[in-house]
C-alpha cells in the first residue's frame, strides 16, 4: 500500500527540517563528520602563556643561568624549551641545548623534496592539525606561519575526493564539497543519527580533555591521576568499539566511518585502540597544514627559545652528578665522530626512551615500560596514471575516489592478511606535481600510501594499470619502469605507539630533574599532545625554580603556583 500525499510530504518535510538542523548545527569536515565548536568559553583559564612574573629584572635581582638539555628536536622538545623560555621568570637566566640525532627539526614530522625540487615539499610524517590544537594553532598565529587546507591541492578532475574500501565495495563514498546537501543526506540515510551522537560523543569527551591545558588541571604531575580526575580513565578502559557501542553509535556507522578514520590515523582497528584515542580521530574540523610543512612550527618555537640546536648529534649517556647532570653524546663532523661531555641543570627526554640508545647511569625513581609501536610504512610516488578502477572492483569507465581509506569487511574482528584490504590502510592523490624529467615536462600524480608492508611492483601494477615488463624477474619496485612511476621515496617509521585499553600512564618526571615527554603517547599520541607534554613539563621546571627561590624573593603564592 501507498502511503498518502500528505504523509509523504510530512515525511520529507521532517527530513528537510533534520538535514537543515544539521547543517546549521556543524555537520562533517574532511572525514563527514560533524564541526567542533572551535570557540573557548570566557570562564575557561589557560595557564598557556603565563610568565612567573612580568616585571622587569635589575642585577641585584638576576639569579644564576639554569643549564637545559632537551633530548629530540620534534613536537615534545621543541615544545618544552619554548615554553620554558615562556614561563621562566625574567630575572632567572636560561641555557637551552637541544640535541638531536639526525640532520632536521621536526621529529616525525617532517619533509622530503618530490624530484628533490625545493619548491615540491610533500609531508612524510604528520600531515595535518586541526583547529580545536590550541598550541599548534596559537604558534601559527604567533610565528606568522602560513596554512593551507588540508584538500586544496587534490587534483580538480577528480569527480569523488573519498571513499571507504572494505577490501569488495566501497562502504560510502564523499563527494566535491563535504557540507553539500548530497553528502548530508547520504549520511543520514545510510546511518541514521549515528553522526549526531558520535559528534556529540567526541565533543563531550574531547571537552574533558581540553581542561587539561587550564588551571587547576595544569601542571600535572601524574598523568593518571589527571587522566582519573577527569573521567578520562572510563574511556581508555574500554575499547573503541565497545565505547561506541556503549554510547549507542550504531555498529554500521562505527565500522564504516570511525573505523577508517581509527586506521589512516592509527594503523588499528576499533578493538585494538582505546575509546580515548578513537574520539580524538574524530575531532577534524578545521583540518589544515603548514605552507612548507608542519616541522616549521617546531623550528619556530626553538628560535624562539633561543635554545642551541646540536643536529646529527646523539646522546649515549646520562650521568647523574648530586642534584645535575653530565649529557655524553657524540656528533657527526667532516673531520669524523666527535665526543662530547656537558654538565645541565635539567635534562628533558623528548623521544622514546626505548628507541633512543641512551644509557642513564642513575637508578631513576620510575622506568618507563617498553610499549609496542606500529611499524608503519609510508610511499610516497608521482606517476601519470590514475588510480585503476578494476583494482577496486568497479567498471572499467568509472572514476575512483581522490582519497581511499579502509575499514573492515562487515562481521570481521581483526584482517585477514590474505585479501587485498591487508595490504594498505590509506591512499591519497595529494596533488599534481611537474615531472621535470620527462620531454617535454607534464604533470603527474603525488600519492601517498600508508600500509603494514612494503609494496612491490605487482602491487603497483593493479593499483595503477599498467603492465609490468615481464624481462623483470624481481616483484620489487626497481621493477617499475620511470615511464610508470617516475618518483619514488620509501619510508618505516615506528611512527605512533599501539593504544590497546589501559587506565595508567607514565609520569612527565623519572628522578628529580629528569624528565619524560614521551609517556604521554599511550594516552594520546598526536603532535598537539606531544607539545603538550612539553608545555607541562616546563611548567613543573620552572614552578620548582620559583619554590627553590631564596627567602622572600617567591614572587608567586602556592596558589598560582
């Protein structure tokens, strides 16, 4: 039976009214899902910037120089000597040594040259923040840093600029414009309001998170306890897919969308990570990336520190002498390898100790545990071809979306490391890049692939549709002729920890005076929370200075402190 005129028009006007509800209300960015609200209330205090005083500082006044070795030049160490040069006291004198072992700032986040021209620089690492990052956002403005969006540069002739593969079909597809109406309705229809609840879920749990950065929350001491004051524990107790579960999200929506937004992010599926951690891939409004890349940041905030950069230098040893600290490192000069031994105040580790060879003499208070990273490999390559419909099951006349991400086969737990989902987690056409060798010079393809192994030419081949040159017995990828694949750079990266449930995390201070930016990955691992970190401990170093004071020069009451 028909339903009437009159409930028909009822019916649409109803959904109308919903899909204008939504709109209005912020709904999905760059991963069709809804906006975060990116203004902060006025009744909210951050302690981001805060001097411990603001007057000026005579002779009289100036207390010896505080020596500070910073072991990393990525998010964390960068983060951590700007943010003491922030919050010391004018009258206490600063030394910054940042040591790092290889040639460039930036950590994991950093660039490599496509046909090694200066003016083609394509992310390796991170590739974007967002708007809700209040200390990659605030540096940006203070730095004078230029962004750009994080889909500007996708190549126009692409009809589609996402899909999500479950390794048969794709499970939804995004069209041009993610606020347009048709990207809406499509959401609503397949999901119902899954989208809704999940945006709501993710603002009501990354809210509790942003209070970390606001006094009273900051400093922390004990990231576990802060993480248990704020309710933050309940979420990283259980699962991403039991935590949606939980919250009602529906299981369609949660393995569809959260899932390939869990593994382009984190290389893991939803019963691998913890509920934390999946709430956080879903807060991307305001997506962007820094002209140049994102490592800028990290170069802006170490001039503004004044700190001294040692490139190409690595630390072997921490030695403790009574209440500082002798750094033994060794760097790399044209005349050979050169060893060094400094005397500091303090000394912050600002990578994972457990990949960082640094032998530490001392028995610290606390040992931080040895935790699992994913091994992630990332290839970069320019070619002319577009991406083959026929590898992903579609008619051979059909366009393929700009941006593939995957998700698990409906009913399945883990992969099945014999289909064709197994071999990659994302696949993106970045842009179109000058191929500056071929006659005459035409444009081609950038992509970016993120997969648990090395690709082979094979691979390419399908990925691609062109044939392989069968006098090549080799599947590897020198296989490929430069007609083909005209790029290629290759990267491992131990590039994000695994971030199964857990309801403890490691402290930011290992004995007095050393201290750790690191543990915080296992809660969140992201470049903002590395910087983070490094922002708090900077805080417990100089709020310690000002306790150490002599008598009657505190500045500050216990209060502020």
């Amino acid at each position: 039976m028909l339903p009437t005129q009159n409930a028909t028009n009822s019916s649409l006007l109803k959904r109308k009214a919903l899909l204008f509800g939504l709109l209005s209300f912020g709904l999905i960015s760059w991963l069709l899902l809804l906006a975060w609200p990116s203004k902060e209330t006025s009744s909210s205090r951050t302690a981001e910037f805060v001097r411990h005083d603001n007057t000026e500082c005579n002779s009289e006044e100036e207390l010896d120089t505080k020596r500070i070795a910073v072991i990393g030049a990525g998010a964390g160490g960068a983060s951590a000597a700007y943010h003491i040069n922030k919050f010391r006291s004018l009258c206490q004198p600063v030394n910054i040594t940042i040591f790092e072992r290889s040639d460039y700032i930036g950590g994991r986040s950093t660039t490599v040259n496509v046909y090694g021209d200066l003016r083609e620089p394509v992310e390796l690492g991170a590739s974007i923040f967002v708007s809700v990052n209040r200390i990659l956002v605030s540096a940006v403005k203070e730095f004078g840093l230029s962004t750009k969006d994080s889909q500007e540069n996708q190549p126009e002739e692409l009809p589609e600029t996402l899909g999500v593969w479950d390794g048969q079909e794709f499970k939804f597809i995004q069209s041009q414009g993610s606020y347009s109406w048709w990207n809406i309705a499509k959401l609503l229809w397949k999901y119902g309001l899954a989208p809704v609840r999940t945006q709501n879920l993710m603002k009501k749990t990354v809210g509790a998170f942003l209070k970390m950065y606001e006094e009273p929350h900051f400093p922390f001491k004990s990231l576990s306890e802060k993480a248990y004051d704020l309710g933050l524990t309940e979420v990283t107790s259980t699962t991403g897919d039991y935590f949606l579960q939980s919250n009602q999200i529906s299981t369609s929506f949660a393995t569809d969308i959260v899932q390939a937004s869990t593994r382009v992010n984190y290389a893991q599926n939803l019963g691998q990570l913890h509920g934390l951690e999946t709430m956080v891939c879903m807060a991307t409004d305001g997506a962007m990336a820094i002209e140049g890349g994102n490592w800028r940041i990290f170069q802006g905030m170490i001039t503004a520190a004044g700190a001294t950069v040692a490139l190409n230098t690595s630390v072997k040893e921490i030695q403790r002498r009574g209440s500082s600290y002798t750094i033994c490192s060794t760097s790399e000069q044209s005349s050979g390898e050169e060893s060094h031994d400094e005397e500091f105040d303090s000394v912050i580790i600002a990578t994972p100790l457990q990949f960082s060879d640094i032998s530490i003499t001392s028995a610290l208070d606390h040992t931080p545990d040895k935790i699992r990273y994913v091994k992630l490999h990332v290839t970069l390559f320019a070619s002319p071809h577009k991406l083959s419909p026929t590898k992903f099951n579609l008619p051979a006349d059909a366009s393929v979306p700009g941006v593939i991400l995957t998700t698990l086969p409906n009913n399945a737990v883990t992969d099945n490391p014999t289909t064709p989902l197994s071999r990659f987690f994302s696949i993106s056409t970045l842009r179109s890049v000058r191929n500056p060798s071929h006659i005459p010079p035409r444009r081609e393809y950038l992509y970016k692939i993120f997969s648990r192994a090395p690709l082979d030419a094979p691979f390419m081949s399908e990925l691609l549709g062109f044939p392989l040159d069968q006098s090549h017995s080799s599947s590897s990828m020198d296989a490929i002729s430069k007609n083909d694949v005209s790029w290629l750079y290759e990267k491992t990266w131990h590039s994000y920890p695994y971030l199964p449930p857990r309801v403890t995390f490691e402290d930011p201070q290992l004995e007095a005076n050393l201290w750790y930016t690191s543990g915080i990955e296992s809660f969140i691992s992201t470049m903002e929370t590395s910087a983070l970190m490094g922002m708090n401990v900077a805080r417990l170093i100089t709020n310690d200075w000002e306790l150490a004071k002599p008598s009657g020069r505190h500045e500050q009451t216990q209060e502020e402190l």
